[in-house]
C-alpha cells in the first residue's frame, strides 16, 4: 500500500506511465524500486526524483490513515478487484480511492448526466428514468455535481438502490459542499470514488478526467439535459470514444438545454423516450458483466467457489446446498450479515460474495445498511 500511495503523490507521473511500469515490473512496489534506479518509460524531472526517494512522512501517514477505515480501499492496477470495464478503457485511472463498497464497480452500471442548472422537467425526468434504473437492477452512477447529477443520485437512494459517485476532488472531499448529507448518504450504501488522493482539491482540469471514469464504468451513459457547452457532453463523447452507448433524451426546439442532446442524437446518440429503451438495450451486456462478476468470484480466495458454493446461475431446485440454505435463510425481512452467518453457519466473506451473485440472478435486493431482502420467484 506504501508503494502505490507514494507512486500516486509523484508530482509529474501520470496515469499511463503508473499502469505501464506496473504491468511492467508486475506490482507497484516493484515498478516503484525500478523507478528509483531510473527504469523509467521516459525521464522523470528533478522534483518526481526527490519524492520517489523521500515522500513526505506527514502527507504518507494521513493517507494510511485515510485508509485504515474499513469502509475505505485503494484499487491498483495490480489488484484484481480492479474493476473489468474501467480497466478496458484508453487512458484509464492508475488506481481508485473508494469509500463505501468496491464490490459495486463491477455491477451493471448506467450513467446519468446532465446540466448543473436543469429545469424541474429535466430534474422530474432524471428522478423517473433513475427509479426505473435502479428498479431493473442497475446502479446509477454520476459526478455528485448540481442539477441532473445529484437528482440521480438521491432518487437511486430514496428507491432504496445503489449509486456511485465519481469526484473530481480526493476521496474525503465533498464539492459542491451543499452534497455534504449526500455523499454520506451514498458512502453508506453505496461507493464514492476519485483517482485522486486525498485532500485533492476541486480544480477545473480535475472534472474531464471524472468524466472519463464515469462513461468508463457504465455500460450506457443517458443525457437528460445539457447546453452546447455542457460538461455532460464530455461524458458522452468519452463513453463512445470508449464504445459503450450513449442515450439522449430529447426536448422542445425552444429549450436551450435541450441542444446539447439534439446535438449528440445527430452525432450518433440513441433517442430515448424510456428507460425501457436503455434496459433492453443494455440488458445482455449486464449479463456478459454478470458472468465476468461469477468468474472473478470463483477465483477469489475465500469467494463463494473455496466454500464449494455453485457460482452457475441455476434454478433454485438444483442448485448447491450452501445457496439453497441461505435463500431459506433470507425469508422476506431485510436481514444483515451477521444474522444470515448465524443462521448458515456460512462465513460472512462467503456470504458476501453468495449475496453478489444471487444479486445479480434476480433473487436477492439489497437494501438500507447493508442488509438483503429475498425476491420471490414468480
């Protein structure tokens, strides 16, 4: 953790050459000790030098510090929990501060922007098509900033979803400050996540690249309202400059805020009415994602594979012991953790990866601190 911590605070290094010596050398505290001899992918400056050979003590042990929270992580490149669809994307972060719950950057997630000043049509449309999101099991995902962003955010939570917000500040950081009681609402139960440090400051060069890994992790990006000049724009043209889709709802001619959509719909946009549009059209690539989850699971040391649990998605009738006991287990009450480890006799770590992929099969809803419902088959 040192390592990746240090190589995060060299001044000048930037994301590609942190993920080029990486994969080079195999781990960050490897490629670190290249760096130090010199084995860099181009000439590092005399002020990147100075700190590879003495971080500052001060700056290293509040970052440890930020880190020693439990619902606190740090995602290297290194590190296979890294999530799958961010890590296909050019230019993508070398690593990820998250507070809240990781798991959740490789659910099937949509991303929904839009202007900071949008109208109450375009804020009652963003709550509908978030709702209806999260109801299909998809995390929202957005940047916390005003207007379309912070709507979304707060209608997946008072639906008793998911969310995730990507900031352009470090992680213990809120901007704007007045999403303060928000982000800790999304922290709770959901994730909050920046490539940057902590103690980051908001800069305006920050935010493009929040923009990156916001489309980077989503399989979709919607844009509810934006001006021609709109930052979600930018959004947009990374998501299909990453090749995921991009959705655009329209609005009146007379809408200023409604020209940024139209712009992106006769560049390529899919025109969007409903937000059953956006789930039929991304429904068999959250499938492919689920598959991709089940695999990672299977491997995981202390994943549901090493307890002899079944990851296949199978009917309830056939499937192993272990995932037949705790649906039982689960009833119709929300239930937490520690209840369902003692009703199973399961190990929590098991549990939790269990509860991941019967999430992902449609069994199981998650809901307010960490606890889970089951849903009745019809």
């Amino acid at each position: 953790m040192d390592a990746w911590l240090t190589l995060l605070r060299t001044p000048s290094i930037g994301p590609a050459t942190l993920r080029t010596a990486v994969a080079r050398h195999g781990s960050a505290s490897t490629a670190l000790e290249a760096l130090r001899r010199g084995d860099s992918p181009r000439e590092l400056d005399a002020e990147a030098r100075r700190w590879l050979d003495a971080p500052d003590p001060a700056r290293m042990e509040a970052d440890l510090e930020w880190l020693e929270h439990p619902d606190h992580h740090l995602l290297g490149w290194d590190d296979p929990d890294y999530p799958s669809l961010l890590r296909e994307i050019p230019g993508a972060p070398a690593a990820l501060f998250v507070d809240g719950d990781p798991t959740l950057l490789w659910m099937p997630q949509v991303a929904i922007v839009g202007s900071r000043s949008a109208s109450e049509h375009g804020l009652a449309l963003c709550r509908r098509f978030a709702r209806a999101l999260a109801s299909a099991g998809f995390t929202v995902t957005s940047g916390m900033a005003d207007g379309i962003d912070g709507a979304a955010h707060q209608a997946a939570l008072d639906a008793d979803a998911r969310t995730v917000a990507v900031l352009g500040t470090g992680p213990d950081l809120v901007y704007p400050r007045k999403h303060r009681a928000l982000a800790a609402r999304i922290a709770a139960s959901g994730a909050l996540v920046s490539e940057f440090p902590p103690g980051t400051a908001a800069k305006p060069e920050h935010f493009p690249r929040r923009n990156r890994i916001i489309s980077g992790l989503a399989l979709g990006t919607l844009v509810v309202e934006a001006g021609l000049r709109s930052g979600s724009l930018i959004t947009a043209r990374c998501a299909s400059e990453q090749g995921r889709e991009v959705f655009a709802i329209p609005g009146s001619i007379n809408n200023p805020l409604a020209r940024g959509c139209h712009q992106l719909i006769r560049d390529g946009a899919r025109l969007t009415e409903s937000a059953e549009e956006i789930i039929a059209e991304l429904s068999a690539l959250a499938a492919s994602l689920g598959d991709r989850l089940r695999a990672r699971l299977g491997s995981a040391p202390g994943s549901a594979a090493d307890t002899g649990a079944a990851v296949e998605s199978t009917p309830t009738g056939s499937r192993d012991p272990d995932y037949v006991r705790l649906l039982e287990a689960l009833g119709h009450d929300e239930s937490s953790l520690d209840e369902l480890a003692a009703r199973t006799g399961l190990a929590v770590s098991a549990l939790s990866s269990m509860l991941l992929v019967l999430e992902l099969e449609g069994d199981v809803r998650p809901g307010r601190g960490g606890k889970y419902t089951r849903i009745p088959r019809s």
